[in-house]
C-alpha cells in the first residue's frame, strides 16, 4: 500500500464524494483504473462539466484549456486552483512521480514531475507545463517507463511516435508493450505523413487512410518506410535496424511475413501488406478461400460458393437456445461434401460475457460438442472450434476463459483426445489460449476492428482461419451471406464424415444371428434370458473358459457353440466393438465373460459378492501386478502408480479403460437384462451403444452398484484387495494364482482400493 496514493483517495473522496457525477475511489493505497476515474471526474467537476464521465475526452480537454493549463508562476491560488492543482499533484502521485508535496501548491518539484513524465514519454517538448495533452497522460493507467518484461526496442519506438506526433495522437505508452494505444499512434504518424488535417485524423484505418498508403520496395528510404519497419517490428517481424531503409534483409522479412499472413509473398509493401500489419482485417476487401455462416448449404448456396473460389466452410454444432436455427441441418454435410467442399465445425451457445465462461462450462461445452460432433459423424482428428464471441479483456482472459479451456481440455483428454480443440475469438483469446497449450489452432475474429483484443496483438501463430469481413454472394436460390475468411492452409476441414449408426454394423450383425440361433437353440420356455446367457458363453470361449471362469460365470455349452460356427450365415471371425463415446476398441470377449457372470449369478447389488470378479474386482486385483512392476517410476507411491494404470488409454496394463468401461457397460446391461428377462442381448446393446446410455455409463453403474456411495465404493474395494470373507477369500486366492499376482501389504492394497475409488469418481465427473 502507498500511503501517498491512500491520502490521494481519502482526499477526493471527502471532497467529491457527494457531488454528482462522483465516483468514490477504493481506499486502499493502491492506483488503479477506479482511482484514476475518481480524479478525472473531480477536474471535470471543477471544470463545470454538467455530466462527469470516466474519460479525458475532447470536452474535458477544451473546457482545461479554457480554464488556463497549470505550470509555475501562472497557476490560480484561490480555492478552486488549489483543487485543480491538488488533483494534479493527486495523479503525479498515482502515476509514480513525485510533485513535492500534496498541498494545492504547483512548485518546481510539480514542474520537474511534469518534466521527467515529457522526457520518459520521448517528448520533444519538456517545460514542465501540464498541457492539456500532459494532464490527460496523467489520468490514464499508461506507464512511461520500461515496465516487466517490456521490449527497449518497442519503447524505442513508442518513445519516437510519441516526440513525432503527440499533437494529434497524444502520450502513447512508453512501457515497451505494444498494445492498442501504440497502434492507434503508428495510424496517427501514418495518417500525418499521408497529409490528412489533423482534425480528419482518428488513429483508425479508414478509407483514406487506406487509399494514401505507399507501396514500398527495396530502394525506397523516408518516414514511411520507418513506419513500416515499426509495423513489422509490432507484428514480430524485426527488420534489424529501424533506420527507414528497405534494403534486401526488409525484403526478406517482408516475404516471411506475407506468406504467414497468406499474402503473395513478392517481397513488396503494397496495401494488402500495409493493411495485414495495422489492422486485425487485413485488407477487408481481400477475398478469402474460406467462410463460416449460420444458413444452411443448400446445394444452390454450395454452387455459389464453390463458384466465388471458396474451398472451406464453418457451420455450427448446436444452436443458440432460443435462437436463430443455425446448426448443421440433416443432409447438408452430403451437400456440401458432394460439391467439393470441405467443412470446419464451430461449438457456440451464447458465450458473449465473461460471466458465462469457467471450467464447469468448459467441461459441459466439450462433452456438448462431442456428442454433437459424432452425432454428425466428425471423425477423429477434426477440430472443433469453441468460441469466446465477446471482447475479453486480458483479466478476463486469465480468471474465465482459461479455466474454460481447461475444462474443455479435461474432458476431451479423457475421451482419448478424439477430437482437436481449436479456439475462435479475438487475436489474444487465441495467442492466450494456445501460449497455454489449450487449443492446437486458432480461428481469429478479425473483423472485429474494435476488439481491445485485436488492436495490438499479432495473428496467432498457429492461426488456421481470418475471418475479416462480412459478405454476400449469389443471387436468388444461391444467395448467401457469409463471413469471408482467410485460410492459412493448418486446417483444410473434413471432407467426409462416418456415419454413427453405421460404426458397429458388422459387429451388431453378427451378435444378431448369434442371438437369433441362441433362441433356436433353446426352442422353447426362458427363450430370450438363456439365449442371452449362450451368446455371451460363445464370446468368451477364446480367452475366459478356465477352472477360475467356470466357478464364477458356469461352463461354456460347447454344443452351441458347435451349432453356431457350423451355421454359414455367420461370419465367425472375432469382430471387435468400437465405443462410440472413445472410439476405442471395446474388450468384447472380456465384457461378455462379465456379463455371463452377471446373468448365471445374481448382480450384486451394495454388498460384497464374488461375481465382482469377473469384472471390475477381478481386474483390481490383477492391476496390482502392474502397480508391483512398475512402482519405483513413481518414487515407491503405489497410489499413485495405480491411478495411472486403473483406466488407462496409454499403458499396456491389466486394467485399461476397455477393460474398465466393458466392467461397467457389463454390469448396467445386466441390470436391463435382469428386469426385462424378454429382453434379447442384441437389442440391449443397440439401445445401449446407440444410444445415450453409455455417455454416461460410469454414473450409472455408480449408483446401481453402490447406491451411489463413496464410502462403499471404497469399502467394497478395499474387501475385495485386503478382506477375508471365506468365498471371497477363495476367489481371490484363485484370482491370484491363476494370473501370477505377486503379494501385498494391507497398506499397499488400501492405496489401490482408493486409486480405484478416485479413479472411478473422475470419470463420472466427467460425465
């Protein structure tokens, strides 16, 4: 806290407090926005402004100079001069310049404050005198002076727009950060060389601006080749020496740029290369290969777009709830990839405030778009790009659209990272996000001119798509609207997709003949049950019909199995089961083996049973052969080796995430099984694997295996590692031999009971 900066606040606040208009300072000691706010507010009270208002605007800056600007020997001393004189010393104060005292009196120690902010700023006047330009860069939050992790060559530069054109564009930054400000004073020396009045000049690109700018090339010297270089310098392009020359190495630079930037790389500085380094737009007449649109490709849009040159198109996963229908519409993917178009899908709800944005939305917005993505058929490797539709400002960047990311990033991460994440949003959303290893590429609004997000910032480096403009094309049926985009080549979109009713058709196939000759099989009585119980038998005849299988899931009828392999309409090669939630490989044989234990048995429901072992029991006490081998890599820690090796979709284990979902998936289609007994096993993995049952397949078994209960999770686990129940006991003891467990302490077995049990609740939270 600044005791300084605290008396400063206590005194306007006391002050101002209950004049209109006024804004109450925070009484903390510490400068900030609020208080910079609070004494602009105080001097345009004093200044007889009717409607004070947070900024230093032309109006306040008139009504100063009317008043008379402050400096020594000529500075009112009636009350109200001391006020205005006060407020004054009140910003030296916050801005880190010291002007003797706090008293109302302007002094030479007021005037050497004036003086080292001139020269800090690179002005070229330093006269000690409070212009009314001085008195603005005073109530601003802009440092002066080489700030963290600031850039001298950037200060260099800053310093140097500032001595050139402060008259129009006033006390830039000169912190060595090139922000919006910076941007706005190279445009203002732009528009100054170009001739344009100073009262025309808006440190904005426009028209003019755009029609006056020079092509530069290797031979040409002066001011703009300068400002060029400074350009270039601002886009991460370092020319060397900012001596207003373009000589062969600016070329070279040049040509580096324009081909980041998707520009005919020739070496020259025409508009198109002016435009891509001042502005977020680029040249908002350059025509891109790419767009992005909230109408349906009809295929009359689809021949319009192909026949304006463009290749790529963004269509929207889902639709805004109570919004414009703007989502992918049934046959429009067949249309667009039918004209020879490719497709890039964008996940959007609302997303325009901060508010909306955290790692709980994060994680509902990946799994949102991940099942609306394979509902499409998007295959593995697309990149979806989440959108942040507002100006986030760098605060909010950090405290919500990071952890929003990062909840997108956990859930896609436990999904086998199907699916790319990609970023849409203002130039430092994406530069954010991705610097944080959040998203593998950026779709950029850079239409947004206005964004404090784009003014100031870079492309991303991993840009993938521009959108720099809003257009239409087409006339009658094939009329359109659509933003126009450059694209960079990272992301040429999908150009088909798999449709998701068709993933497991050949597997589904063959349980279904499978199934219907179980049922002839049997002939008559419990048709569906017990043929329910043979299929399953036939499943896991390969690899689970030892002595342990038969004691815990009954033996194998091998003359079905006979009468299915000599049935010729069934293809009997092995036929693996893709999970539509991962696409990975399901363990068929594996979760057949557990649900024949589960349908010869009765499922245990909240207490301990040695049906367990074959599946999710089983594989716990197995795992921890791998947990043996492998605890050293995690300095002795067996809880934490097992959370790596329970569930897992990269290490060789006896406990991977198929094994752990086809537990799982094993012991919720039983309990379907169980109450509906007419019910055939085809059926119930259509509705399950087709459906939206196994989304959530680790709740459900959750709470129909324990009620739901961490505590019994936990408990049950830990019986199964460490308990002595006789038939629990005896299982385990065979469970053991059978796969050659080596032994292990009560302590070591309670970590692996509550590595599981974590384990177990993270996947759910997912869900």
């Amino acid at each position: 806290m600044d005791e300084a900066v605290l008396a400063v606040q206590l005194w306007a606040n006391a002050v101002y407090g209950d004049k209109s208009g006024y804004k109450q300072a925070p009484e903390n000691g510490k400068t900030g926005w609020s208080t910079v706010y609070a004494l602009t507010r105080a001097l345009q009270i004093e200044l007889g402004i009717s409607k004070p208002a947070d900024n230093f605007g032309d109006g306040t800056a008139s009504a100063y100079k009317n008043y008379g600007e402050l400096e020594l020997g000529k500075t009112p001393t009636d009350e109200r001069g001391k006020r205005i004189v006060k407020i004054f010393q009140g910003a030296c104060f916050c801005k880190g310049y010291h002007p003797g005292s706090f008293d109302g009196t302007f002094t030479e120690y007021t005037q050497q404050a004036v003086i080292d902010l001139q020269t800090d700023a690179g002005l070229p006047v330093r006269d000690g005198k409070v212009y009314d330009y001085i008195f603005k860069a005073f109530l601003v939050m802009d440092a002066y002076t080489l700030t963290a992790n600031g850039d001298p060559k950037i200060r260099s530069i800053q310093r140097d727009l500032n001595n050139r054109y402060y008259t129009t564009a006033g006390v830039c930054p000169a912190d060595g950060h090139y922000q919006r400000n910076t941007n706005k004073a190279l445009v203002y020396g732009i528009q100054t060389e170009e001739g344009i009045a100073p009262e025309l000049q808006t440190g904005s690109v426009g028209p003019s601006t755009r029609k006056l700018l020079p092509t530069l090339s290797v031979g040409e010297s002066g001011i703009f080749v300068k400002l060029f270089q400074y350009a270039l310098y601002f886009n991460g392009y370092d020319v060397g020496q900012l001596d207003g020359i373009y000589g062969a190495g600016v070329k070279d630079t040049v040509t580096k740029f324009q081909e980041f930037t998707a520009l005919t790389p020739d070496g020259i500085a025409g508009k198109q290369t002016w435009l891509s380094t001042l502005v977020s737009t680029g040249d908002p007449n350059r025509k891109g290969t790419a767009c992005d649109c909230i109408t349906e490709i009809t295929p009359a849009r689809a021949q319009t777009l192909k026949n304006e040159g463009y290749e790529t198109v963004g269509r929207y996963l889902v639709n805004v709830p109570g919004g414009k229908n703007k989502k992918i519409q049934p046959g429009e993917l067949e249309t667009i990839f039918h004209a020879g178009l490719t497709i890039f899908p964008i996940y959007q709800t609302n997303g325009r405030s901060a508010s909306e944005y955290n790692y709980q939305s994060g994680k509902s917005a990946a799994r949102a778009a991940f099942d609306a993505a394979r509902e499409y058929g998007f295959k593995g490797g697309t990149t979806i790009y989440f959108a942040v539709d507002f100006d986030a400002l760098g605060y909010q960047i950090n405290n919500n659209i990071i952890p929003y990311f990062e909840g997108i990033n956990e859930v896609m991460n436990s999904l086998g990272r199907f699916y790319k994440i990609g970023v849409y949003g203002a130039r430092n959303v994406g530069i954010t996000v991705s610097d944080n290893g959040l998203a593998t590429t950026s779709f950029v609004s850079g239409m947004s001119t206005g964004f404090s997000g784009n003014l100031g910032y870079p492309l991303p480096s991993n840009w993938a798509f521009d959108q720099i403009s809003t257009i239409s094309i087409g006339s009658g049926s094939g009329f359109i609207e659509i933003d126009n985009n450059i694209k960079s080549g990272r992301d040429n979109g999908s150009s088909s997709v798999t449709e998701e009713n068709k993933l497991n058709d050949d597997f589904f196939e063959q349980l279904g003949k499978i199934s219907l000759l179980g049922m002839q099989y049997i002939g008559e009585g419990d048709l569906a049950y017990e043929s329910n119980e043979l299929v399953t038998q036939y499943y896991r005849k390969r690899a689970y019909s030892s002595f342990f299988w038969e004691q815990i899931s009954g033996e194998i009828d091998s003359k079905f199995v006979e009468f299915v392999e000599s049935n010729p309409s069934v293809n009997n090669s092995f036929i693996n089961l893709v999970d539509p939630v991962t696409k990975l490989t399901v363990g068929i044989e594996h979760l057949m083996a557990t649900m024949s234990a589960g349908l010869y048995n009765q499922i245990p429901i909240k207490e301990v049973k040695v049906t367990d072992f074959s599946g999710w029991a089983g594989d716990l006490v197995t795992v921890i052969k791998d947990v043996y081998n492998n605890n050293s890599d995690y300095g002795g820690d067996w809880y934490e080796c097992a959370k790596d090796y329970i569930g897992t979709t990269t290490k060789a284990g006896h406990f991977s995430f198929d094994d752990l979902a086809g537990d799982v998936d094993a012991v919720n289609m039983v309990q379907k099984l169980k109450e509906n007994r007419n019910k055939t096993i085809y059926n119930e993995f259509l509705e399950y694997y087709q459906g939206n049952e196994v989304r959530n397949r680790f709740t459900t078994f959750y709470t129909i295996r324990f009620g739901a209960d961490s505590d019994l999770l936990y408990d049950q686990a830990l019986d199964y590692i460490n308990g002595n129940k006789p038939a629990v006991l005896a299982m385990r003891k065979m469970l053991v031999s059978e796969y050659e467990v080596p032994s292990w302490t009560s302590e070591q077995g309670k970590q692996v009971a509550q590595a599981f049990t974590d384990v177990l609740l993270d996947f759910i939270e997912k869900e």
